[in-house]
C-alpha cells in the first residue's frame, strides 16, 4: 500500500524543478501563531511562502 506522500512526490519533485528554473523567487518565512492553550502557551508555525517572479517591481 502506498501512502500519501508517496503518491504526490512526483508532483512536489515537479514544482521544485519549475520553481528552481524561476529568475526570481521570494521566501516569507514569517512566524505565525496558531494555537492557544487553556494554559496561556501558544504553538507557533512558520509556513514557508514561495512566490515566482520574473522581474522586480517597485512603487514609485
């Protein structure tokens, strides 16, 4: 039996290729909270946003 992650490799090797082939790519690696706890923690993610440009626009 395969399981999921198998299954969408193909497709995740895929956009890695295309992102890589990109002449420009922005990383946001910008600490969310996602979670509160009764107790007052917190759980914390960092999901990763990629962006594929080709060229820099900018705001005059």
């Amino acid at each position: 039996m395969m399981r999921c992650g198998d299954l969408v490799q193909p497709l995740i090797n895929l956009m890695r290729d295309k992102l890589l082939e990109a002449p420009l790519v922005h990383f946001d690696e910008t600490v969310t909270q996602v979670l509160y706890t009764k107790k007052g923690s917190e759980l914390k993610s960092v999901p990763l946003v990629l962006h594929v440009g080709s060229g820099c626009r900018t705001r005059s």
